[in-house]
C-alpha cells in the first residue's frame, strides 16, 4: 500500500461514525435522515455523519458526508431486486468500512438527547440494536431443515430475533455482517417477511463470544402508520418553514421541532391501525 493510500485508509477510518440509508421514491425517507441528522448535530455537535442515499442532491451545503447509491449498486444489494432489505443489510458495511465504530439509524428514528455515549458500548464483541424481540415469526420455522448456515450455525427458525431500527456495530465485525447479508438473501426465499435481514444480523453477531444489548438511548420514532402520516406533515412543514435558514438555525430548530403527535392529534388518529 502506498503511502497515499494508506493516508486515505487512516482518514477513512478515523473516529467513529453517524450512519443513514435513505433511498427510494418516497422523498421522506431522505427529509428523515436529514431531520434527525440535524438533531443529532445539536446534541452531538461534532458527530460525524454518513449517509448512503441515491438523492445526495437534499443534503448538499451540511455537514453530512454522503455516499451515492445508483440504480446498478440498489439492484446488486438487493439480489437483483428481489429483497430490497438487501440494500440495507449491505448498505451498512459499506458505511462501517468507513469509521471504526458505527451508530446506525433507520430514517424514522431521531434522537432527543445526547447519544453518544453509544461508542462506549461498542466493541468487537458487544453491539447495539434496537431491541430483542425474543422468538421468531412462525414463517421462520420454515428454516428448519433446509440447511442454511451463519458462521457453521445451522438456522432452526429459533434463534433470538433483534430489532435492527439502531445498529451499533464494530469495524471487527464487518465478516458477520457479510456473512448476515449473503444468508439474507437464501432466508428471504424461505421467509416470505421483510425481516430476514434484521434475524441474519442478530444471528451473526450474536456468534464467537459477542452479545447485542439493546440501545437504552434518548431516541423515537414514527415507525406506525399514525406516526409516519404525522411525521410526513410535519417533517414537510420544518423544512418549507427553514430550508432557506442557516445550517446553525436548522439545526437548532430541528432540536425544538416536535415530530410525535399530542393528545389532540392521537385522537384525531384514533380510526387509524397500527397508531
């Protein structure tokens, strides 16, 4: 390796790193990102954040580092378009090879205080994810038999399910995710469900010694459809009201923007499943 190269390496992977994914034709998914990135600015003022997105025109001019996804890199992470959770398990070791430690988050969710305290609890062999949700869906039972593997473990359907809206993943274990992405794609044959990816990486990071814990950080989310519909207007609303202002005035509204619903517009909601 030259010594150019290697200088580029190091600043690659200097620190540690604020990741997103935000893709697809829906624009809320970027304006996400960008909102709780803008939040998390306030409360982590020196945090650097990465996202891998194929709009990185809506994040110009902030201090964002973004990462383009085309079309061709969207069809090969997701096996030719067959599970587009795909982009996401392969989306976040393309952001890890970046940073020695990563905080991902989905683009619904959004910190209310200070999270970086996270790092402090990422290691090669402890990671964050949102939450243990114990058992498997009863289509995962599917798996028993078929011979898949993570790591040389036979998949039953069984194994411990986490939630992966927040990921917290050390450089070390880019392997397992690899590995997590590859068996996503032969489990989402089986699983007819859009949470392969999230079993795979739990799966594989819960291998050779290493244990997840759940985040227990100041964050939310608008992950319901009640939530997603209050979340679209006013997340629509912020930036038509301060999209013109400075980056300092953005960030510092953003940290007052209230996102989730007061009782009144919960009532509002209340024919709505899934509030």
């Amino acid at each position: 390796m030259t010594h150019e190269r290697q200088l580029i390496y190091t600043w690659l992977m200097d620190g540690d790193g604020f990741g997103y994914i935000a893709f697809g034709s829906d624009e809320l998914y970027a304006r996400g990102a960008l909102f709780s990135a803008l939040r998390l600015l306030h409360y982590c003022p020196d945090a650097r954040v990465m996202v891998l997105t194929d709009r990185p025109s809506i994040f110009d001019g902030y201090p964002i580092e973004t990462i383009e996804l085309t079309a061709k890199r969207q069809a090969e992470m997701s096996f030719g378009n067959r599970y587009m959770f795909g982009i996401k398990a392969a989306g976040i070791v393309d952001l890890l090879r970046r940073c020695e430690r990563l905080f991902f988050m989905d683009t619904d969710m959004y910190p209310t205080g200070d999270i970086s305290r996270c790092f402090n609890r990422i290691s090669a062999l402890s990671s964050i994810m949102w939450r243990c949700e114990g058992r498997p869906k009863a289509p995962y039972r599917a798996l028993e038999g078929k011979g898949l593997s993570i790591g040389g473990h036979i998949l039953t359907g069984d194994e411990t399910m986490w939630a992966s809206g927040v990921l917290g993943v050390h450089h070390d274990n880019i392997p397992a995710l690899e590995r997590a992405y590859a068996a996503s794609e032969k489990v989402s044959e089986i699983v007819r469900l859009h949470t392969p990816e999230q079993f795979c990486i739990g799966v594989a990071l819960s291998q050779d010694g290493r244990k997840i814990r759940s985040h227990r950080l100041p964050i939310r989310n608008y992950n319901t459809r009640g939530k997603k519909l209050h979340a679209r207007k006013r997340i629509g609303a912020f930036f038509d009201l301060s999209g013109k202002l400075s980056i300092e005035q953005q960030v510092r509204q953003a940290a007052g923007y209230r996102v989730w619903r007061a009782p009144l517009e919960l009532l509002l909601q209340r024919d709505i499943w899934h509030l």
